[in-house]
C-alpha cells in the first residue's frame, strides 16, 4: 500500500529493505497497513520570537492483515521524534537540507522499529502454531 508524502515514501523504501533486503519475489502472506503522521514543536526561541531548532514526530499506526481471510492479526502504534536546527533566515537552504535529513532519519528509525515488532509478533505466533 502508498504511504502518502515523502516521509511515506522513504518510510516504504526502508521497510521493503528490511523485511526483504535480497529482493527477492515471494509468497505473498501479509499485508502492512500504515497510517502515518507527522508532527512538529518548535523549541529555543531566539530574542525575536523566531525558533532555532524543532522536534518532528512521526507516528504509525500499524495494521498486519492475512491475503487469505483479511484479518487484522497484528496491530499497534510506533514512533520516533528527531531534531533539527534552523538556520537564520539567510541560509533557507541549510534549514531545508536539515529537515529533509531529519525526515530520513526519523523514516529510517521509524521502520527499524516497525520491523522489530512485527518480526516479535511472527516469530511468537510460528512457535504458537
């Protein structure tokens, strides 16, 4: 499934990496559903009101569906939260160049985590079978 925005697009990439980084075509078992949201707070104020650094927040809400029957068999939340600097207003691009590193970063942890907790829950469902 899409995962809108670009945070969704790396988000996607970095997942299909993890759950299957040779590539390699198989059976189709599960299908993970991702709701994703972004949100920022802006931290460290300078004298004119104007922040210098942001904490992003991503969230994920998580839906492990069966091809066969279209049951939800796993379901949960994960998140992560990075920083960056913003820069004055003369170098835009360096602020930019940050947020979007940050934005991979946090896409990065994000399926690292996402990964981890739906390998826990197949390995403990396989030696409850």
């Amino acid at each position: 499934p899409v995962i809108p925005e670009r945070e969704g697009q790396l988000l996607r990439t970095y997942l299909q990496q993890q759950f299957n980084p040779d590539g390699r075509r198989s059976k189709t078992v599960y299908i993970l559903d991702i709701a994703l949201t972004r949100t920022s707070a802006n931290l460290g104020l300078r004298k004119d009101g104007t922040a210098t650094r942001v904490d992003m927040t991503l969230n994920a809400k998580l839906a492990l569906r069966t091809i066969a029957d279209n049951k939800v068999v796993f379901s949960g939340r994960a998140f992560t939260v990075v920083s960056y600097n913003i820069l004055d207003l003369q170098t835009r691009f360096g602020t930019v160049a940050a947020e979007q590193d940050a934005i991979r970063r946090a896409a990065e942890t994000l399926a690292f985590n996402i990964t981890n907790r739906v390998a826990v829950f197949l390995k403990n469902r396989k030696s409850h079978v």
